[in-house]
C-alpha cells in the first residue's frame, strides 16, 4: 500500500507538471495567438479544458463502475493523451511556419480529445485510489497527492520561462518543446 500510495503521488507530480508545462491560461494561449488564432480562440482553450474534463466524468461514471479492472483504462486513455500531445509538438515543429491554420486546428481537435481522456481517466483513477488506500488514510494520501501536484505544478515555472524567455528560440521551437516536454511528463 505504501508503494503505492508514493506511486500515486509520483503520478500526481507529473501530471501537474505537464498542465502547467502547457497551461490553458498561460502557455497555450500564446501559442494559438502565435499561431494566428483569434481571441475568441484564446478564450476557448479553458472552457475546452474544462469539458474534457467535467463531461465525460458525468457520462462514464456509470459505465466504468461496471468494470472489475481499472487500471487498463487508464494506461489506455493516459497514452492517448501524452501520445496526442507528442503529435501536437511534432505537428507544431514541422508544420507551423508554413501551415499556422491546419496545425491550429488540428491542435484544437486533438487539445479537446486529451482532455476527454483526461476527464474519463480521472474516474477510474479516483476508483483505484479508493480502493488500495483504507479509508483512515485516503485523507493522507489525497493530501500527499497535492502536494507532490503542487511541486511539479512550481517547478513547470521554471522551464516554462527559460523556453519561452528571450534566450530561446520563439515558434515553434518553443511551443512544441513546451508540449513535447508535456507530453513526456504524462507519459511518466
């Protein structure tokens, strides 16, 4: 239990790490208006954040009860969504100079689809935590969770100002390194 408690916020760690590698109030914005995209766009991107991930949860709840097994589901929707943001940084390196419309809206699509996995992941991932953690220490382990969040969520600073800093490279080097270095970080 206690490997994987430490496991759990190890996971926490990284996930916040990489949202706020590629914040939706932060980072991405900038990276839609670099790419043309309009304000409405801009402004989309924490409502778009937000759906993916309050809808599904609301829609798949029930039917993820029904499963015995948790854990496949999310290794299956986590890999979706650091291997989307992969793409996206791909896509963005290769593409954005010469292509600034398709990959914005190919980054919107596949931006909408991680956050679908995420919202859908989070209810198997809350049903793993409740059932290896005891109840007496689910308060504990929620709270080591956050705190391991919120180191990674800080420490995302850091890389974030140095790449997106006067020192280095501007679009898209910089985006898709942001969302490269995401994606890596929901992969682990």
């Amino acid at each position: 239990m206690r490997r994987n408690i430490t496991f759990t916020a190890v996971n926490h760690f990284f996930v916040n790490l990489a949202m706020n590698l590629t914040d939706s109030a932060t980072v991405l914005p900038l990276f839609v208006r670099a790419l043309g995209g309009s304000n409405l766009l801009v402004g989309l991107l924490p409502s778009l954040r937000f759906v993916g991930w309050l809808v599904p949860q609301y829609f798949i709840a029930g039917r993820m009860r029904r499963l015995s097994r948790f854990l496949p589901m999310v290794l299956f929707l986590e890999v979706i969504r650091s291997s989307f943001y992969l793409i996206i940084a791909g896509l963005t390196l290769a593409h954005a100079l010469d292509h600034p419309q398709p990959v914005l809206a190919i980054f919107l699509v596949l931006y909408l689809v991680t956050r679908l996995a995420a919202g859908s992941s989070n209810v198997a991932r809350s049903e793993i935590v409740a059932r290896m953690v005891p109840p007496q220490e689910r308060a504990g382990t929620i709270a080591l969770r956050s705190f391991a969040g919120g180191v990674g969520g800080f420490l995302a600073g850091f890389p974030v100002r140095w790449i997106l800093g006067d020192r280095f490279i501007d679009l898209p080097a910089s985006y898709a390194t942001l969302i490269g270095l995401s994606g890596i970080s929901f992969g682990l």
